[in-house]
C-alpha cells in the first residue's frame, strides 16, 4: 500500500473535527515547504547575480560615505 493510502485511511478513522486538523496541518506543511523553497531560491538566485562581483574594483570607499553629523 502507498504512503498516501495509508494516511488516507487513517484519516478516515478519525472524527471529522480530527480529520480538519489533518488537514490544516497538511496546508501548514505545504505552505512551509513552498516558504522555504522561495528562500532557497533567493539566496540561490541573489549568489548568482553578484558571482564575479568580488573580482571587480571597489568604486567607493568608506570616506565616501556622508554621515549626518558633518
């Protein structure tokens, strides 16, 4: 029997305010997973955007920087 048989017919078993809480764990998880995936895409996407970036020439230094005390 496969995995989502078998959690299927578990579920079944349950009372109907138990199978909602299955549920509402199961679109936690699955919104879980879609958040982390987006940051694994992100970080994955912002790393390759700035790949090389370290080879190139600093054009300002920290004396560029204005503070609000000058």
């Amino acid at each position: 029997m496969t995995l989502d048989k078998t959690i299927q017919e578990h579920a079944q078993k349950l009372p109907y305010a138990l199978q909602q809480e299955v549920l509402d764990f199961v679109q936690y998880l699955l919104t879980k997973t879609e958040q982390q995936e987006n940051a694994e895409w992100s970080a994955f996407s912002l790393s390759a955007a700035m790949r090389g970036m370290e080879d190139e020439p600093d054009l300002y230094s920290l004396s560029d920087i204005r503070t609000d005390e000058e």
